[in-house]
C-alpha cells in the first residue's frame, strides 16, 4: 500500500537466506484519474489572457503519489452560458479553451489555460477519458488590467454640449479582450494609488482600482472634465463638463494614459438653450445710425445667451421702442420684427418726420448692448 525503499529480511530457523536483507524500491502503480488531485488558486480564480497557477498531482489508485511523469493529461475550459453570449464582439474570443499540460517529471503537471472571455468557466482537467478529482471545477475568470483603446464611451455629452449646463456622459472601461471591468471583479492586485491627472477631480475615490481616467477638451477655451468612478459595481466612470463658450472641441479621453476608443471626439458646445439675454444681445445696421422719412430703415438684432455666445434658433421676442423729440413713444409692432429662425431679428420702421430719435431695443425687459441708439432721420 506505501511507496518507497523498504529493507526485507528473510530468514530459515533464525539465519539470514542468502543476500537478505534485501533493499526493495516499492512504486506507484499506474495513474488512476480519481486520485489525481489540483493545486493551486487556478482552481477558482483567473484572470483574462493569463494562466492560472494550477498543478496535477498524479497518485495511483491507493493514493501515492507519482515521482515520475509520462502520463497524458488533458485540459479544457468552457464559458457557462457561452450559447447566449456573442463571443464576436468580445474580439473573437472562443468559448472553449483547450489547455496545455507541462510534464515536470516528477509526478506534477503544470496547467495552463488562459482564457479571454471573462465569467465563470468549467474546467476539466482528464486522463484516460476520466476526470480528476474535483473536476470540473468551476473557476471565475476576472477582467485584464484596464485597457484604454479598448475602453468605450456612452452619452449625449461626449457628442454635444450646451453652454452653461453640465453635460453627462459615461466611459466604460475594458480589458484587452473588451471585458467589461466591474468594481465587483477587480483584475487581479494591480497598482494602487494612481494619483490623477492634474485639472481632474476623482471624487469620493482617491483610490481608482488602479484605473486612472483623464478628460479634458480643447477649443474655443480649454475644459477639464470631473471624473466620478461609480460604486454600485457596474465599474463605470461618469464624466461631467460645464462648458460656457459655444463652438467645436476635441474631447479627449485618457484612460491610464492612453486614449479610449475614438478619442479625441469631436464635441459641438450649443448655445444655451434658455432665452436669449438681453444684456449680451446686440444689434447692428444703417437703420440705428441714419433713415429717410418715407423710406424703410432695417437694422439687425443678434441674440446672444448669457455666456455671449450667438444663439442658433429663434422664437425670442423683442420689444422695439422709438422716441420722438417731444417725448412720444411708439412700440414697433411685433410683424415689423422678423424671426430668421437662426438667432438674428430683422427689424423694419418708416419714419415719418425728420429729426433726432432714440431706438431702445429689449429683451425680457432688459436694454440690449449700446440701447437706447441715437438715430438721425
């Protein structure tokens, strides 16, 4: 039953047979699979594209242990619940990763089996058709290191902005094989304590799983990002930006220095989209300087928000106020205001007596820049 060196001693009528004691090497006898037995943390835990550490004792059927190789193991792991899963968009990863067995010549066989996909996976370790003990085991494939190239990002805000409100948009970070990184699966030790970027703010997270995340957008003006890691365990970042001047940027997005899939975007600020402000708004034209009596005078209102950026849309209202030498006020009917529907009112009056008038020109209820206007008619 016990492998090893044994000294057996034969006697007749109390006198040693020739050559006894004898020196007796007792070894295993052939591999038996259910002796076999796993060690190493590559039994339950993994991370994507790296082999387990994982070892195979082989023993015979009593349960002694091997001391010389030879023997023929085979390994194989199989993502659970691969058939509903699109293994395309995981970079064309397979579902079912066939291993490799190093014999050490000693009994022990090294097991390597790296995996791609990240999830639970049946590995089965065999010989001879038969599994070893414990196997299948069920081993969690934990996402790679954080990968920025192959990281995305998701949201209205990585796109389009409007001046003087927060814009929103999500990065979703990934692992080379495009595993999606969850704080409920962190990949392995990894390096701790990567301070940010400087104009990022990481908030309540000083500590980013190691994942270091930097956005910043160039433009009309520079804009440094808020970067928030999530803590519900979706592994998330949310990103918020306020921009205050309109115009095309190039947001760029850095994850452990390295641009996420599409950076830099090209981001359009907006003007704000509330009303414009009467005290950014201006006006220009012949028709605020000089006019005829009897002839159509027309000048421009141009709308602007309270960022002074040009509004792109219509449906403001202003209010035109003309005032007469003799004090005698006359408000412009609405119809000799035209809305282009872009940002810019054309505004049309006749005089009808020469002299000097004031032209104030509001909006909710605020004087326009240079208002009231002198003109000479």
């Amino acid at each position: 039953y016990t492998v090893g060196r044994f000294r057996v001693t034969c006697k007749v009528n109390g006198e040693n047979i020739y050559r006894s004691p004898f020196d007796v090497l007792v070894e295993p006898n052939e591999v038996h699979s259910p002796a076999c037995y796993p060690v190493g943390s590559g039994v339950d835990y993994a991370e994507a594209g790296k082999p387990g550490v994982l070892y195979v004792q082989a023993c015979d059927k009593l349960g002694n242990k091997q001391c010389r190789g030879g023997a023929v193991f085979v390994v194989k792991a199989e993502l659970q619940g691969h058939e509903d899963l699109d293994i395309a968009s995981l970079g064309g990863a397979e579902a079912i990763t066939l291993g490799t067995v190093v014999d050490n010549n000693d009994g022990t066989y090294l097991i390597a089996c790296p995996m791609a996909v990240a999830g639970e996976q049946l590995l089965s370790v065999m010989h001879a058709g038969d599994h070893v003990r414990g196997s299948p085991f069920t081993v969690v494939n934990h996402p790679s290191v954080p990968s920025g190239p192959h990281s995305v990002m998701d949201g209205f805000g990585a796109r389009e902005a409007f001046a003087g409100q927060e814009a929103i948009f999500t990065v979703l970070p990934k692992d080379r094989f495009r595993n999606l990184i969850r704080s409920a699966t962190p990949a392995g030790p990894g390096p701790k304590g990567v301070a940010a970027q400087p104009g990022n703010k990481h908030r309540d997270h000083p500590d980013m799983d190691g994942s270091n995340l930097y956005v910043y957008l160039t433009g009309p003006t520079n804009i440094h990002g808020l970067v928030e890691k999530d803590r519900t365990g979706a592994g998330t970042f949310t990103v918020s930006y306020k921009p205050h001047i309109a115009g095309a940027y190039s947001q760029h997005v850095l994850l452990n220095g390295l641009p996420v899939s599409g950076s830099p975007y090209e981001t359009m600020v907006h003007p704000a989209r509330a009303i414009p402000d009467g005290t950014s708004s201006v006006a220009s034209g012949r028709g605020l300087q000089l006019a005829n009596t009897g002839t159509e005078a027309t000048f421009t209102i141009s709308a602007k928000d309270q960022f002074g950026n040009m509004m792109e849309t219509g449906g403001s209202s202003f209010e035109v106020i003309q005032t007469k030498g003799n004090n005698e006020q006359l408000v412009l009917p609405v119809e000799q205001v035209t809305d282009r529907r872009n940002g810019t009112y054309v505004v049309r009056y006749t005089p009808r007596h020469a002299g000097i008038m004031q032209m104030e020109v509001k909006c909710r209820e605020k004087a326009i820049v240079s208002s009231p206007f002198t003109v000479t008619v």
